[in-house]
C-alpha cells in the first residue's frame, strides 16, 4: 500500500467530508477536474431509466457526478462520470406513457447481465465499501440498498477479486469488483470454443493493400 506522500506525488488528493451525511467514500480520489472527465473518451454504459433524478442520486453514492445532460429521440439523458474511474455512465429517461406493461429485467433474461465497476482504487475492502454505500443511501434515501449477492471471493481467469452486487433503479444490477490479486499461474480453462467453427480474424491491410484501401 502506497503511503500518502506517494500517493500525493502520483496526483491524488485526499477526499473530504462536507458534512455528517456526505462521507467520504475513499481516502484518496484521482485528481481529475470536470473539464477532464467532459472530454474523456466515449467508453460508457448507457441505461434506460424510469425516473432521471433518481438515478442520479443512486449513483451519486458513488461519487458520480452529472458532466452535460442533452435530449436523445426526444428523451432526456445524461452524462455521469466520476473522478476515481473511466467508466462513465449514460442515463436516458423513458417518456412515462411508453413504460405501461414493461417488465423489469429478470436474472434469466437475455441481454445485459450486469454492469461492473472496478472499485479497486477506492482503498476499501468490498466489505467496507458496501458498509459506506448503505450508510450513504440512508442518509440520502431513508433506506438502505438491496444487497443481492454479499461480497465473496471470486475467481476470474487469473484474477483473485472480492465481489458483490447490489440493485440499483429500474431491475439494473450492479457490480462491484475489489482486485485481490492474480495467480503466479494461469489456470486452465473450463472449457473450449470450437475455432474451427468461428469467423476468421480480419487482416489488418499493409503496405500495397493499405494504400489501395485509403
């Protein structure tokens, strides 16, 4: 673990409580001005919510922060970045009168499963961090968040991760990942495509072949 010195040096700042109600959910956060986070590149999660305002505020819990907000076919939607992570998140509303009959999303459906977030650089166990997270919601909710599986070992490839996850609005199910560390060796997979049967990789034009394609 890095000491705060080192910690400063490499551009972190510690973070602040405002008040009893806003706790600090990590002891140091990037220091990234909005200006950055607004220009950072295009990777994100898009999520069609039912109520904007909310969904803000759920992910305000961890420090996600509103960067532009614009209108898409007619919704409204939003821009959240946060200043510990790249991943940004997009929210779009959808108009009331089309969610009449709209099931939420169930474990077995297909599609989307979860959406993940490496909350590694948070400083705090996954343990911890939920503990935060539900202190948070009760102060800004006046209830707590629905844990649905509690934090536990995983493994992932090589990876050594505690994992957790939570709901968060509209049937979303979040992720939260806390790198551990990896295995000396890779272990062997479970299992194996069948090559034979994928589409080949596209070749990359060179030389002749690349100023043809220009």
């Amino acid at each position: 673990m890095a000491d705060v010195e080192e910690l400063t040096h490499m551009g972190f700042t510690p973070a602040v409580a405002r008040d009893d109600t806003e706790l600090p959910l990590l002891a140091f956060i990037s220091r990234r001005p909005l200006s950055e986070l607004a220009a950072a590149d295009g990777s994100h999660a898009a999520l069609r919510v039912s109520n904007i305002r909310a969904s803000v505020q759920f992910w305000s819990l961890l420090h996600f922060v509103p960067i532009r907000t614009f209108s898409t076919s007619g919704a409204r939607a939003t821009w959240l970045s946060a200043p510990w992570t790249p991943l940004s998140i997009e929210l779009i509303e959808v108009p009331s009168h089309m969610l009449t009959g709209v099931p939420l999303p169930s474990e077995n459906a297909l599609g989307l499963a979860h959406v993940s977030i490496d909350v590694t650089s948070l400083g705090l166990s996954c343990v911890s961090t939920i503990e935060v997270l539900q202190r948070r919601s009760k102060a800004l909710f006046g209830r707590t968040l629905r844990v649905l599986t509690p934090p536990h070992q995983q493994m992932m490839g090589d990876l050594v991760a505690e994992v957790a996850l939570v709901r968060a609005p509209d049937g979303v199910q979040l992720e939260l990942v806390h790198r551990l560390g990896r295995l000396a060796t890779q272990p062997e997979d479970d299992w194996m495509l069948d090559e034979s049967k994928l589409p080949p990789a596209p070749v990359k034009p060179t030389g002749d072949c690349a100023q043809q394609a220009s």
